[in-house]
C-alpha cells in the first residue's frame, strides 16, 4: 500500500497538469454547447433593447398627442 500511494499521486498531479495545459492551448475551440451560451445573452440584449426603444417611442407619441391639445 505505501508503495501504491505515491504513484497515484503523481499520476493525478500528471492528470491535473496535462488538463490544465490542454485548456490554455485549445480554449478557443469551443464546443456547440459554450456557443450557445454568447447567443442566449445576445437574444436577451436585443429582447431589452427593442423594449426600450418601444417605450421611448410610445412616451414620444403620447407626449406629442399631450402637446397637440
């Protein structure tokens, strides 16, 4: 047992070590599923801004039906 245990140690340091490494070299290839993450918020953004846009639009009109009477 005690002969078992440093191996295994330093085979999930080696682990680790290659993970992280293959991490920073291919982080920009993305798999389909983080490229959908970018494109959920980009949807809600775009959902926001056409809601203020509309309200700015509908305050717009109603204060110039207000000034007409």
């Amino acid at each position: 047992m005690n002969q078992i245990r440093p191996k295994v140690i330093l085979q999930a340091h080696a682990t680790r070590s290659l993970t992280a490494l293959a991490l920073l070299l291919h982080a920009r290839d993305r798999g389909p599923r983080d490229m959908r993450k970018p494109l959920n918020t980009l949807i809600a953004s775009l959902v926001v801004a056409i809601v203020i846009v509309v309200a700015v639009a509908v305050g717009g009109r109603i204060g110039s039906l207000i000034g007409q009477h």
